[in-house]
C-alpha cells in the first residue's frame, strides 16, 4: 500500500508527510513540481527512509503521472500542490490558473485512468483527497454565520476563483465518472516550514530581522486560524473515514483579526528573543491594503466534528508559541529560505542518490 502526495515538499504537504510518517509505515510518493515554494530541506529528516520516494515533477505532465501510477500503484491521492499565495496570484494569475485548474483536471484525468484500470475491491477503496481553501467561499459580514459545507461559491481572488474551480472539477469526476473523491476546505494554517511570504511567518522573520511588519489596509480583516498540525489530523480523519463524495470544512474555532495576530507575535517575540530597541510593535507598519482583500472568513466545523469525531488539538496560544519558537530554533531554515540556498537542496542532496 502507498500513498501519493502531490505538493509534499510545500508547507502543509511537507507537515503532512512527516506527521503520516511518524504515525504510519505505509510509503509516501511525494510528487512535487520544487516550485519557489517547494522545499525539499523541510523533509531532511527523512532522508534515508525508504519510506519516502521523491519525485520532481509537474502535475501537468499527463506522460509522467502515467507512469507514476502504473509504477506505484496508489491506494490513495492526497492533492495539495497548488499555487497558494492570494498576493502573487494578483500579479501573476496565469500559473494559479495552469497549475490549480489545469493541473488538477490533468490529475484527475491521470487518476481517473488508474482507477479505471483497478479490480472492484481496490476500486471501492480507492481515494482522490482533494485540499481545498475556505477562501473559495468569498468574503463574510461582521455577524453572518460561518461557512458550512452548502455556503454558495463566492470566489473573490485569482487564486480562490481557481481553488473553487479545481473544487468543481473533483465534484464532476465524482458524479459522473463515479471517482471515489473526497474535498476537504480548510481555513488559514500556521506552523513550521510556513514560507514566509504569508502573514505569519513574514512578521516573526521581518521582526527579527528589524524590519517593517505591513499589515493591509486597516489590519481589521478576520481569519480563522488552524496549527498545521491539526489540519494534517483532519485529513487522515476525513482519508480514513470520510464518506465519498462528501465536503468537510476543516477549522480552528479561532477567528482573530490580522491586527490582534501581529501583535500576539511581537508579544511572544518580546518575551522569548526581546530586542533591546523596544516592543517589535514599534515596526508595525499600515501599508496600502491588497485589491480585493477579502473582509472575513470563518468556518463552521461541526460536520467533521459530528461524523468523524475531529477537533483541533491545539488552541491559537499553545501553536503560535509553538510556531514563534519554531523560527526561533530553526534560523538556518529561515536565512535558506531567504538566501534562496534551499533551492540548492536538490542537487546537493539528491543528485547522488
Ligand atoms: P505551498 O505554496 O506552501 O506549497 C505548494 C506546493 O505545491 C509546493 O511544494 C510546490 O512546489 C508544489 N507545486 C506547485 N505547483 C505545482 C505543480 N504544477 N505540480 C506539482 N507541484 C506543484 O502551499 P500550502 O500552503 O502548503 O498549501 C497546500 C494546499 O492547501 C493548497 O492546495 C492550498 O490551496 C491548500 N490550503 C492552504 C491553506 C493555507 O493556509 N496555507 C489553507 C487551506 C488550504
Ligand atoms: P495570507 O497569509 O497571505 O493568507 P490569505 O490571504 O490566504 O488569507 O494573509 C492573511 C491575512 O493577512 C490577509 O488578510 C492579508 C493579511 N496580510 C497583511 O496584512 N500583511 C502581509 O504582509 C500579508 C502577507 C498578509
């Protein structure tokens, strides 16, 4: 038995595959395309382990996923490889489209195929595990309840208008081509191996690093915030139990505004690494708020909760101070990531193998 994860080597991905390794000897096929934000040092701890099989490569190529799946045989498709961040995907729209709906419709196709091709016991056990966003939904009212599973489509963002699409694409395999999928939409995650491009991470390294923190607009937009971990957790609850077909809103019960969240990383800063300039809040900046930006998202989790039993495990305090420490304890990480030394990581470390 071996499951295949596409977008392994980013930052939910990579959590993912060293959460499944730690708790399950069956072997990963981590498909990757190595994109800016694809790294393979954040898997350096398994290097060695037969457990993990690497590939380099785009989930685009219809030839390779091919061979991909008639070499390993996939039980299971975890696909979390997408173009993820909503600023670059104002920029530059194009490869949010390629990658999140081409590539999704070339490895649904690619699985599709596969599936085909399976006895009738292996093709009823037979799973493709989309990972979605919430961000699909759209935008929220102060006092509108949260986002259950039946919340219409609202996308707001080239990359939320390409998720929703590739959500559309896993619904239509499933129901006309009887494809066993699942669709999981989860709200914003934190954690290590985060790139820091995202809020989170971008205020815990511009602040040790003395720079400005650029909060958008009024910084009054609200997200509901998830450890990786928990998120990692709600999928193998959904890959294991989920029923076919199904949608499950994956969240942290933690709304908090993007304000109250940059100030609770200056406040843990200040007390695990103080600066003797003063508060980091001293480097909070008000910067021109993004085109679009979205005003809220919250999620209702109480389907996963009522069918598969999942709460998050931790609380906002217990995985920021988890997170903030994280960078704190992994600086060579950081300075990788910014030097784009991590890029590297591939020929230095697997060109041999
Ligand atoms: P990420 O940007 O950190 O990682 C994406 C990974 O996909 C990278 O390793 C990249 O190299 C790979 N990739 C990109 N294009 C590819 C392609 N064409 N072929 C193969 N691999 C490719 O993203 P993330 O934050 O880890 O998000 C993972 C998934 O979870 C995404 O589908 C995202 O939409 C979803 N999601 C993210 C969040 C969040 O807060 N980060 C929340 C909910 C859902
Ligand atoms: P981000 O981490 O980019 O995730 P998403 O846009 O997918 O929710 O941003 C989270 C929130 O933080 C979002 O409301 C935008 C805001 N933000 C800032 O205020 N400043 C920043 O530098 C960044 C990157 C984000």
């Amino acid at each position: 038995m071996t499951i295949l994860i596409t977008g392994g080597a980013g930052f939910i991905g990579s959590n993912f595959v060293l959460d499944w390794l730690a708790q399950s000897d069956e072997p990963v096929v981590n498909f990757d395309a190595l994109t800016y934000a694809g790294n393979l040092q954040n898997l350096a701890s398994l290097q060695g382990d037969a457990r993990h099989v690497f590939v380099q490569g785009d989930i685009g190529d219809r030839a390779l996923l091919d061979r991909l799946f008639a070499e390993r045989r996939p039980r299971a498709v975890l696909h979390f490889a997408a173009e993820s961040h909503v600023d670059r995907s104002i920029y530059g729209p194009g490869a949010f489209i390629k990658t999140n709906v081409e590539g999704t419709f070339t490895l649904l196709e690619a699985a599709r195929a596969h599936w085909n091709g399976l006895d009738d016991a292996a093709k009823a056990a037979f799973r493709f595990h989309h990972v979605s966003t919430d961000e699909v939904y759209g935008s929220l009212a102060p006092d509108a309840p949260a986002f259950t599973e039946t919340h219409p489509y609202e996308p707001n963002s080239p990359y939320s208008a390409s998720k929703a699409a590739s959500d559309h694409l896993v619904r239509a395999w499933h129901h006309t081509y009887g494809l066993p999928v699942l669709t999981t939409n989860c709200s914003n995650n934190y954690g290590p191996y985060h790139f820091p491009e995202k809020l989170i991470p971008l205020m815990i390294v511009n602040a040790l690093a003395g720079k400005p923190l650029p909060i958008y607009g009024d910084g009054l937009q609200v997200r509901d915030w998830l450890y990786v971990g928990d998120h990692c957790s709600a999928i193998r609850a959904v890959l294991a139990r989920g029923r076919v077909g199904e949608v499950y809103n994956i969240g942290g019960w933690n709304e908090m505004p993007n304000r109250d969240i940059v100030h609770r990383v200056c406040a843990l800063l200040d007390e695990l690494r103080p600066s003797a300039e003063g508060p980091y809040t001293r480097l909070i900046t008000f910067v021109k708020d993004r085109p679009g930006h979205d005003r809220r998202y919250a999620i209702d989790a109480r389907k996963i909760e009522r069918e598969l039993s999942w709460r998050p495990a931790e609380t906002f305090d217990s995985g920021i101070r988890k997170t903030v420490q994280w960078y704190l304890d992994h600086a060579d990480w950081v300075a990788n990531v910014q030097s784009g030394g991590y890029r590297d990581w591939l020929a230095t470390n697997y060109s041999a193998r």
